[in-house]
C-alpha cells in the first residue's frame, strides 16, 4: 500500500491487512503516528480510565500529540481536576478543550432548561458531536480508547476502522484489553485517574447524565432512566 489510507480511498483489503499485521496496542500506536502527520490525527479523549492508559503510551510515541477533550461545560470537577494534572505530568501533549457552539445559556434559551432531561440525543448532538465534527474536520484519522468488551455494539471493533459518522479511518489500540487489563496498567505505572472511578463510576461523562453502577454492565450509569447508551459519538448513524 503506497498511498495514505483515508475515507476518501479507503480499500478493505489495505485495511484488513494492517489489522492482520499490527500484533499490540503499542505497535499500532507506533504504525498510527508514523503514519499520519501531527494535525491529521486527533486523539478524542474523555479523560476515563481507558484515556489515561492511552495518553501515556501516546506520550511514549509521540509527545506533542494532539488530544481534544469535548468540553460540555457541564462534567465533574474530578474530571477538570484531572485534566489539570495530565497537563502537569505530560507536560508536551497538544492538549485543547472544545467547547460547544452554544453557550448552556444559549441552549437554554433556544431550547429549555435541563436539555439532557428532555432530550438527551440532541443534548449531545449539540454538545459532543458537532464540537468533535469540527475538531475533526481537516484531520484523516482519529484515535478512541474504545474496548470490544464495553458493550455489544463495540465487540466487531477492528484496530483500523472505516468511520462513516465522521468520514475519517477510526483507530482503537485497546480494543483487546479488559477493564481488568486497564486498570493493571494504571495502578503499575502509578498514573492519575478521576477519583470517582474509586466511587463505583467505571464509565464517566457529563455530571447530569452519570450515576455511580449498580451492577456488572460498566455503561450502567450513563443516561440512567433513558434507553440511551451511547452519547453517539461512536454509532455510525
């Protein structure tokens, strides 16, 4: 394959045989940012448990990578705090908050309050998938710490992805890793980690739309008392 793999071009064929060829985590990293000039590739992270593995080994790959955090204005202090501290610890990452192109006041007034209550699609339609539409716009490929084990609708992951939502190659180091396997990793390299992760909050977004887990299903707390399970970021429509 002699040609950058993009949407635009994207063949099967090229992208079954990297997934075949690519052994880890970490040499998909290295192939990843080899591959890709700095501004055509953007690590999407919400600072979760998947996240802080992710920065650290990118850290080791590529310094000055470019990582965009979807800044809703409405997530825990825990997850600001955390970000302070990441900026400290690698200090060289390209780290930028997107914030939304409405304000929670502008969204107010257009559209209720309480949006997430009423309506929690357009809320993070509004909120996560057009800053990231944005942030992705002039970039060829993105990086998620999604894991096949999270849920149903992730265990067909593939380390290289077509992304029909965003018109981008979507690329998942960790699709292979166990939440037991995350957290091994976080507590041998003695990274920082949101402190709710220790109040029984595995999966952690916005503060309105996120609960502590009552049971086994690591997803259980987002969008409690809504069918909802998955802000839409990584749903193809």
């Amino acid at each position: 394959m002699n040609e950058l793999l993009t949407y635009e071009n994207w063949k099967q064929d090229d992208a079954d045989d990297i997934n075949h060829k690519i052994k880890d985590y970490f040499e998909m990293l290295k192939w990843a940012y080899s591959t890709y000039p700095k501004y055509d590739i953007v690590y999407a992270c919400s600072f979760g448990a998947e996240g802080m593995v992710l920065i650290d080994l990118i850290y080791k790959v590529k310094k000055d990578a470019k990582i965009v955090f979807l800044d809703t204005g409405v997530h825990f202090k825990e997850t600001y705090e955390l970000i302070d501290k990441v900026k400290e610890n690698y200090p060289l990452l390209d780290i930028q908050l997107k914030k939304p192109g409405l304000s929670l006041d502008e969204q107010r007034d257009r559209y209720g309050d309480e949006l997430w209550k009423v309506n929690p699609n357009l809320c993070c339609q509004l909120r996560k998938i057009e800053p990231l539409k944005e942030v992705l716009g002039e970039a060829k490929a993105w990086i998620s710490g999604l894991r096949r084990d999270q849920s149903h609708t992730r265990k067909h992951l593939e380390f290289i992805n077509k992304d029909d939502k965003f018109g981008l190659v979507k690329i998942c180091p960790l699709i292979h890793w166990s939440w037991d396997d995350v957290w091994t990793y976080i507590k041998l390299n003695n990274l920082p980690y949101n402190e709710l992760h220790d109040k029984n909050y595995p999966s952690i977004g916005c503060e309105p739309c996120t609960q502590p887990s009552l049971s086994n299903d690591l997803r259980s707390g987002r969008w409690a008392n809504h069918e909802k399970t998955e802000c839409g970021l990584h749903l193809d429509k």
